[in-house]
C-alpha cells in the first residue's frame, strides 16, 4: 500500500515526536513506530533532564558546556555542545508551557537536583519518572495538533530512488502487510541498542534497527565503539536504578563496607561521570570485593530517610522490591553496571541532517535525532541528564530543518518496485528451513558482547568477539521460525531485530578494536591512556564488500582544550 | 541467586482468528529460578517451547504499560510480577478482558486510546505564557501527582464492568487523564474538558464498583479521580 | 436540563438515597425500638389518624419506589443493549412501579 507524507518520522520517542510537532507546520506529516509512542523508551528515563536554569544555586551555560565537554572526555563537538547547552534553559520553559508536570521547588519554580558529572544541580525532574512525564507529554501534544501516527509499523528499509531518499517500507506488524510511505524528508529516531548486551537498562525494542537501516543502505555510522555503562543496575537484571538516587545522596560500598570512590574519585565521590563510576564498580568485583566475593555491590539509601526516598524515588522503591526483593528504606540495594546509552549512531550536522561521509557532506532529505543519532554532544562519555535534553533539542532543530529545506525537496515518485526486495527478504527469512534458534543466537551475542566488549576490553577480547560475531552470522542463516504467519508475527520482528543487532555490533567492536586508547567509555586494559595525538577524532564506520571499514575525522573544538580528566 | 523455584504449569490462552476455529489453552511446563517475572517465563516459552505465543512487551521496567495481561485473573503487567509471589504452581494467563483479541494475549487497543484522545489530554492556557516557568506550587503539583503516573497499561478500563457492556464510555483510564489536566493548577481549559466527562458516558456511567482501584498495577486510583470529577461536574449543573 | 448528562440524575439518587437513610432510622426505631411492647392493629390505626404520620409514610413510599426504580433503570441502561428490550424492560418497570404505588397508596390513605 502506498502513502504520501511531505515528513515521515520514524520513532516516537521524545526526539521523534519533537520532531512531528516542528515538521507538521510545513506539511503533512506521520510518525512510524512499532510501540505505540508512550511505550517508546524515553517514558523509561527517570533521573532528570539538564539545564542550567539556576533555580537551586548560581549556574550558567558555560558550566554546563564545560562539565559536557569535559564528561565526554573532550571527544564531543564543542559547537554542537554549545548549541545543546543554551538552548536548554528555553527547551525546559517550553515544556513546561506544554504541560510537563515537574517536581517544585517551595516557591513554586521547577525543582532541581545533583547529577553525575554536573558539578551544580541542573537536573530538572519530575520525581524518578521524568522520562515518563516528557514523553506523556509530548504524545499529548501531538495529539492536539493532530499529527498522524502509525502505531505498530515496523520500518524495515528506505526507499532510494535516484540516489536521494524518498521514504521508507514498512511492515504492519498486526497485517503483515507492507506499506510504502513516500516523503521529501525522511526523520530517523529509532532510539539506542542496549538490546546488544546481556545486562543492560534498556527495553527490549531497543535494538537499533535505525542504525542498520541506514548502514545497510550504504552511509555510515559514527563513534560507534563508545557504549556507556550505567553504574546501578539492580542484580541480576539491569534494570536500571536513576542516578538520581545518588544525586539524592545515596552511597556505593563493597564487600568490605567501604565507600570506594575516595580511592578513584575523591572529590565528586558517588556524582562521578557513569564512565568513572562502573570501572570502578567493576574493578572492585573483578578483584572479589564485591558482596561476598559477588558479582556485585551495595547502593545504600537508608541513610536519606524514608521521607526524602519516597518523596523523590517513588519508582526505585518500587522497583528495588519488586525486581530484588529489597525493601530499600531497611536495606541496601544489590547492583552492578549496565549497559545504558550508546553514544555513537548516525551522524548528523548541527541541524540534525544526516552526514554521507567523514568529509561532511550532506545527504538530501535524511534526517536523525535523538539516541540514534551522533551530533555529537556526547563524545566519549554522555553526561546524565544530558541525553533527554538531546533528545529534545536535536528534535527541534531537527524539524526545523526539514520545514527549512521542504520548499528545495522536489516531490519524486516512488520506484514501483519499492517494496520487491523487502517482501523477498521476508518471504527467505519465513521459509527458511534449519535448525537454529533464534533465542540462542541472540543470548550468545549478547553474552559474548558483555563479556568481550564491555566496561573493560582489549585486542584479545575485542578479535574473539568478531570472530563470534562472524560464526553467530552464519547461524542466523539456518534459523528457523515457528511463526510463519502474517498477523502480529513477533517472531518475525525479533528475528528482524536480531539482524540489525548483527550489523551494529561488529562496528562496535571493529571500532573498539581500532581504536588503541582508553577515553570515556571505552577503555583498553591494554592502552590504558588516553592519545590526543592519535585519537582526538571521530569514527566514521562504513559498509564495503569486504566488511566495514573505519574513517576519521576531527574533533571541533572552540572553546576548550583537552586536559587530564579527573573527578 | 539461582536457587530455582522448582517447575511450574503456565496454561495460556491461544487465539489465532487466521486459522484457529477457535480459541483454546495451551500448557507449558517451566523450571522457574528466583527472581524471574512472568515476563521472563513467557520468553523463555517463546525462545524455546512455542515461537508463535504472542504478547507486547517493551520495557520489561513497569513503565512502558505494554506487557499488561490477566494473570490468574488479575490483571497485571507481566513484567514486575513475580512468579514467587503467587500461589500455586499453575498460573493461568488470559488477554485483558474487554478489548477485541487480536491475537493469543495480544488485544486491539484502539478504542482504549481513542477514549483518551477524547478527553483533551493537554496542557490549554489562553493567557500569555510567561518567559519563565508557569509557577506551580508543590502542594498544586500532589494533587495531580497520581494521575500523572499513569502509563496507560489498560489494566483498569479492561476491568470495569461498565466498559465491557458499553465501549462508548470513556472508562477510567481517560477519567484519571481528564482528571490530570482538571486538576492541574496552570490548566485554563478546565471548562471544555468538564463539558466532555460530564456525559452519559462519561462520569455518570461510573458505578463505583472499585474494580479499577484493585486493577491498577501502578497502585493508582481511578475512581478517586472520578469521583473528584462528578463533584466538579455536578457543580457545573446545578 | 438541555443536555441529558446523567448528572441531575446521579444528584437526586444520591439526595433520595441520603433522605431514605434518614426515614429509614425514623421507621426503625418507632416499629421496632419505641412504643409499647406489644403493638397492636389499633395502635397502628390511631398512628395514622395523625396527617402527619401519613404524609411520612407517603413521602418514604415515593423517595423508595422512585430511587429503586431509577436504580433497576440505570441497570437495564448499563445492561441491555438491544432497543426494543429496553423499551420493554421501561414498560416493566413503570407497570410494576405503577401498581406498587397505587398499593402503597392505598394502604396509607385507607388506613
Ligand atoms: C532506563 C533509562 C533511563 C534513562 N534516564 C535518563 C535520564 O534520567 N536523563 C537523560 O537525559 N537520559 C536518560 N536516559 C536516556 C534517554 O532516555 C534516551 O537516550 C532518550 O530517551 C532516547 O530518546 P529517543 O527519542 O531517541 O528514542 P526512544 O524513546 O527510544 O524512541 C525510539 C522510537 O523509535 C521507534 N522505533 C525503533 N525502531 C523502529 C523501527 N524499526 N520501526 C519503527 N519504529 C521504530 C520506537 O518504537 C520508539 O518509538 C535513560 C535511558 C534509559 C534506558
Ligand atoms: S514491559 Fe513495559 S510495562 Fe511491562
């Protein structure tokens, strides 16, 4: 079936839906997305969303920008952050005229409090479910300008016509049927991959199909080696505890009852950046000081109070019982790290328009935000409370520029033969006869990307994990579906999901591999130093026949420059 | 923690309208280990025993509100769930009662959705906004603070006897969104949004019965939000 | 009223409901907690010689019959779905409520 939009988005998360609300005023517009928009992602962000409004305290732009710059381990590009910083005040006014409900202060402002890595409190919140309340919010939004949504479509491929992207197939996932949707301007805010790890904070439809969508399509995918670890995930699932709670106060001890992080960050303690933190947290399970020799430790928030926690950490205490069995007011939490937030993706300029290559050039009527895209202003290692903030700004500029650039987008037609090879990739993957499963297939990745390509990696690791990937590909030939049908095939979906997951995770760990330092997040037991000489630059992973291959550009720096990092 | 709990009997209920005649359960024996939910059990059914069992999930964090079902006949979100807190070693799961079926646990949502459109869920301010924040003070902020956590799970409108009969009323979930925004203390659309809950099938068709007090997985409370509404809407009447 | 909300409807159930508990209270003590031990007919009799008592009893009767029909109305409301039974059901129930009226009526002012 065919559609025509002036804008398609596909996503709607907090970055999409932002996007819808810009675009809509210059044409018809639709969001795509195979969650209905409030189950997207974003509504999972409990901590907070940053600006330096100084409601709690002197805080000013260029504080935000520094602690930014120096968070990603100087890797981020400084205009891209400057942008980010000074629009936050505004962007967290608008949506508050929109309707957010954020937590108070006494005198009635929005209330703000710590967060890792910022060293004044600019987290803007709405108890632990900030994410939450701005995605409700946004939804609402665009309900009332009317923006047309299709719920439940999943987005398997562009359509490229004339080398110029022209829209996107997508399958209904309650039919099985596929759509045509064609666009002057396509959007992509498909969100992160946490899905590609074992233990990991992030919902299971976080599997970056938006990455292999495009990569598969021929451009490139930047930073990809840069995967960020939160440092509390509830043992054993992941599932993530907001550094809020240690915005709040809360400590991190180890086995022997210590509070650690005077041995690696004396000064910001528990508020450290996430990179800093999990090292440290693993570190101390890898060297048996973790609950009894376990692997892992203790967040202690009895000392807050049961007012304070219930007051801010409504969800935590919530979950702490239910995911752990703790009563978190009588005991300390079991955590560990997590794999949270991918910090690489599409690269896009200023303006959220995607990049073809390293050199810059732009593509016609393709743009990113949000998670899966790379601005970046999130370098090596994203700040707390920066990523909705992101996600939301990029999202405006993002719309902005496609109600920009729609008057120069001529309206094409679509090849008719547009939805052929997807409906013949579908049609392989349903018959195929074999013997593998799918499950055991995905739970070797992402046991073998825990393991391999994780907190702490090396050459060693980081080639037998390619190797895996390599032999996990071949499996994926030779698996078989039990659901062969059309209707709600979600079989169908994960193994679609575990395809993309395939295509990332080799750039991850071909960049890591590549790349012989340690910064932000990713961090080499064998280079353990940073090497701005060598490696102040971006990755830009492409596809050639021959496997991926990596091209650098540099780092844009403009007001401050690369300095030892310490906390 | 990897104590194991011993093995238990999940019967499912399985509909497929393309091919099945009709609906009927299906059982599935599973060694269940501390700790895991009714959502991991209906993975590992789907990753080893049964590829076609359908049901949405996402989060699997309790926010996301899509993995809501009828487990042992309560309806809950499968994800936060224990299977250590029931009882029993059998556990029945049916789709939330209500709403057509699309398929096994996996039910049509749409007039759900469409009810909650139907209240004007946004923020509406007629005079200016100014540069800063609009001032709320916290005690304004409580007032609102349980509806604003709702995640749209649909575990309340499934189980209110009055929407099973009549699809046409908004049903809580939509009350407690209308609620939100009613009782929002920087909302100006107050009026409008009244006009549309105070109606047959809007609060009145409402008869306490309390089953969406009890459903909520997220422990809100729906029918304190309604009968906030009859209050205020009552006062528009007479 | 121009629009049927249901509202007005909903307030005079909940009115006649609270004035019913209050009568009932009345009835409840003067049948079964005041008076003489053994009440007779002619007890009763000269009760009701008193208009008062009669229109007492007159109002209970009205605010019962009219919050319990209303309340059977709302559940064939909620309920029945097909029209014509609906229709039905109000023939139903306006007969039944007619002849326990003209009953209660007669009962009181006979007396
Ligand atoms: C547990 C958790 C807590 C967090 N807390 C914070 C915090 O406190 N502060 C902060 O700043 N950041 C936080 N983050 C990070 C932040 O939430 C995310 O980076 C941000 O919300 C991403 O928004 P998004 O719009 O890019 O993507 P998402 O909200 O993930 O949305 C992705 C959308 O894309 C759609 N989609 C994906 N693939 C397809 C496809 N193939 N076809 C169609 N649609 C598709 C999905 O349906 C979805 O609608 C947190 C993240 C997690 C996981
Ligand atoms: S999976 Fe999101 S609420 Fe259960």
């Amino acid at each position: 079936m065919l559609h025509r939009y002036d804008t398609v988005i596909v996503g709607a998360g907090l970055a999409g839906m932002r996007a819808a609300l810009e675009a809509k005023k210059g044409g018809s517009c639709c969001i795509l997305t195979k969650v209905f928009p409030t189950r997207s992602h974003s509504g999972a962000a409990q901590g907070g969303i940053a600006a330096a409004l100084g409601n709690a305290g002197e805080d000013d732009w260029t504080l935000h920008m520094f602690d930014t710059v120096k968070g990603s381990d100087y890797l981020a590009d400084q205009d891209a952050v400057e942008i980010l910083v000074r629009e936050a005040p505004g962007t967290i006014i608008e949506l508050e005229h929109m309707g957010v409900p954020f937590s108070r202060t006494p005198d009635g402002r929005i209330a703000q409090r710590e967060f890792g890595g910022h060293l004044r409190q600019r987290a803007c919140y709405a108890a632990d479910l900030t994410g939450h309340v701005l995605l409700h919010t946004l939804y609402e939004q665009c309900l009332k300008e009317a923006v047309t949504f299709y719920p439940e479509y999943h987005v398997l491929s562009l359509v490229i016509a004339e080398g110029a992207c022209r829209g996107v197939v997508a399958l209904e996932i309650l039919t099985g049927e596929l759509h045509t949707f064609l666009a002057r301007a396509v959007v992509f805010a498909t969100g992160g991959y946490g899905r590609a790890f074992k233990i990991t904070s992030n919902a299971h439809a976080n599997s970056g199909d938006g990455l292999s969508i495009l990569y598969r399509a021929g451009l490139p995918l930047e930073d990809m080696e840069f995967v960020q670890f939160h440092p509390t995930g509830f043992y054993p699932s992941g599932i993530l505890v907001t550094e809020g709670a240690r915005g709040e106060g809360a400590y991190i001890i180890n086995g022997q009852g210590e509070r650690f992080m005077k041995r690696y960050a004396p000064d910001r303690m528990e508020l450290a950046p996430r990179d800093v933190t999990s090292r440290a947290i693993q570190t101390e399970i890898d060297q048996g000081r973790g609950i009894n020799g376990g692997a892992y430790v203790h967040l202690d928030l009895r000392h807050l109070g049961p007012d304070k926690i219930m007051k801010s950490l409504p969800q935590i205490l919530d979950l702490a019982m239910r995911f752990t069995g703790v009563d978190a007011l009588k005991e300390p939490i079991p955590i560990q790290p997590t794999a949270h937030y991918s910090m690489g993706g599409i690269p896009t300029d200023n303006n959220g328009r995607v990049l073809l290559n390293h050199a810059g050039a732009v593509a016609q009527g393709l743009y990113a935000c949000g998670e899966c895209a790379c601005v970046s202003v999130h370098g090596a290692n994203r700040l707390g409370c920066n990523s909705l903030l992101d996600a939301v700004v990029f999202g405006t500029r993002a719309g902005r520029a496609v109600l920009a650039d729609l008057p120069a987008i001529p309206r094409g037609d679509a090849p008719p033969d547009s939805e052929d090879a997807v409906r013949k990739e579908l049609r392989l993957l349903l018959d195929r006869e074999g013997n593998e499963s799918l499950a055991a297939i995905r739970d070797d990745l992402q046991t073998g990307m825990q393991k391999n390509c994780g907190i702490f990696r090396s050459d060693s690791l980081l080639r037998a994990q390619l190797a895996a990937i390599g032999t996990l590909r071949g499996r994926f030939e030779r698996v078989r579906l039990h659901d062969r049908g059309a209707r709600f095939n979600t079989e169908l979906m994960e193994l679609i999901e575990l395809r993309s997951l395939l295509d990332f995770t080799e750039l991850i760990v071909r960049g890591a591999l590549l790349r012989t330092e340690s910064r932000g997040a990713h961090s080499r037991t064998d280079h353990p130093t940073r090497d701005d000489a060598r490696w102040l630059t971006h990755s830009f992973a492409r596809h050639t026949p021959e496997g991926p291959v990596c091209d650098y550009a540099p780092v844009r720096i403009t007001r401050y420059e690369p300095k030892e990092r310490k906390y | 923690m990897a104590d194991t709990l011993g093995l238990y009997t999940f019967k499912i209920f399985r509909y497929n309208p393309d091919k099945d005649p009709k609906s009927r359960y299906d059982t599935f024996a599973v060694e269940v280990r501390q700790g895991m939910t009714i959502l991991d059990c209906l993975q590992k059914i789907k990753g080893s025993l049964d590829g076609t069992l359908s049901f949405r999930r996402s989060c699997r964090s309790a926010i996301c509100g899509s993995c809501a079902m009828n487990i042992n006949g309560k309806n809950d979100l499968a994800c936060h769930l224990q299977v250590s807190r029931l009882r029993g070693r059998t556990i029945t799961i049916n789709p939330l009662p209500g709403y057509p079926l699309i398929k096994d646990l996996v039910v049509d949502m749409g007039e759900f959705y469409r009810h909650i459109a139907a209240v004007m869920p946004w923020l509406v301010r007629r005079s200016p906004c100014p540069d800063r924040e609009l001032l709320q003070f916290p005690a304004d902020r409580d007032r609102i603070d349980s509806a604003v956590n709702c995640i749209l799970c649909g575990s309340c409108t499934s189980s209110c006897p009055q929407f099973w009969f009549n699809p046409r009323y908004l049903g809580p979930a939509a009350l407690l969104k209308a609620y939100r925004f009613i009782f929002d203390s920087r909302d100006e659309g107050r009026d409008e949004r009244l006009a549309i809950v105070d109606d047959r099938y809007g609060v009145w068709r409402c008869r306490t019965v309390f089953n969406c007090d009890e459903a909520c997985p997220k422990k809100l409370h729906p029918n304190e939000a309604i009968a906030g509404l009859k209050i205020e809407a009552l006062k528009r009447s007479v | 009223m121009a629009r049927q909300t249901g509202s007005i409807g909903w307030f005079l159930q909940r009115l006649s409901g609270g004035l019913i508990f209050a009568l009932i209270l009345v009835h409840f003590s003067l049948m079964h907690y005041m008076g003489p031990e053994k009440r007779l007919y002619a007890d009763v009799v000269r009760r009701f010689q008193n208009p008062l008592w009669k229109s007492f009893d007159l109002v209970f009767l009205t605010l019962c019959l009219c919050h319990g029909w209303y309340g059977v109305w709302e559940i064939v409301g909620d309920y029945v779905r097909s029209d014509s039974l609906k229709i039905l059901a109000l023939i139903l129930i306006v007969i039944a409520a007619a002849g326990l009226f003209s009953i209660g009526l007669v009962t009181v002012l006979t007396f």
